[in-house]
C-alpha cells in the first residue's frame, strides 16, 4: 500500500512511539501531499522520528474504515460515485 493508496481508500494511520507512548493519527491525505503519493507505507514508517523523544522505534496500524467488502462494492461503482459528489459514505 502506498500513501495515495491509503489516502485514496480513506484508511485511519495510527502511529505511535514504542519508547514514549507519544500517537498521532497522521491525516493520510496531508501525508500523502507531504512524502509522496507512491511512498510505500512501510517507507514512510521507516522514516517517522517521535516529536518528542527523537525516537526511531515507531509502530504503526492502517485501520480500514469499510470492511473489505463493502470497499469492493466502492470500487466497482467508484465512477459512479465520482458522478455524484453529493454522495458520502458514512463510517
Ligand atoms: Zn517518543
């Protein structure tokens, strides 16, 4: 998965420093913008140092707001949508 992937699909990144405990929740389209639509998300990880103890040691998750299914379902009609700006989907 790529940042414009993640950011195109709407996932949540949740990252978080394993010697501090500092997490954000980095918004994925901003991210995107600002390292690279095609930085892979393990790329990006490696490269996160923690705002507050300069750590390296920086876990993170993708957390898909749709199940696999429905995102399947959003695929196929993805240009029907794009049609209808109108639509949101709820999560
Ligand atoms: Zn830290």
């Amino acid at each position: 998965m790529t940042l414009g992937n993640a950011a195109a699909a709407k996932v949540r990144l949740i990252v978080w420093c394993r010697d501090c405990g500092h997490q954000v929740e980095p918004d994925p389209s901003e991210t995107a913008a600002r390292y690279g639509a095609d930085t892979t998300v393990p790329d990006w990880r490696e490269r996160l140092v923690c705002s507050k103890c300069v750590s390296r040691e920086i876990d993170m998750v993708v957390t898909e707001p749709l199940k696999a299914s429905a995102l399947a379902a959003l695929r196929q009609t993805a240009e029907t949508l794009q049609q209808r700006p109108s639509t949101r989907l709820r999560m």
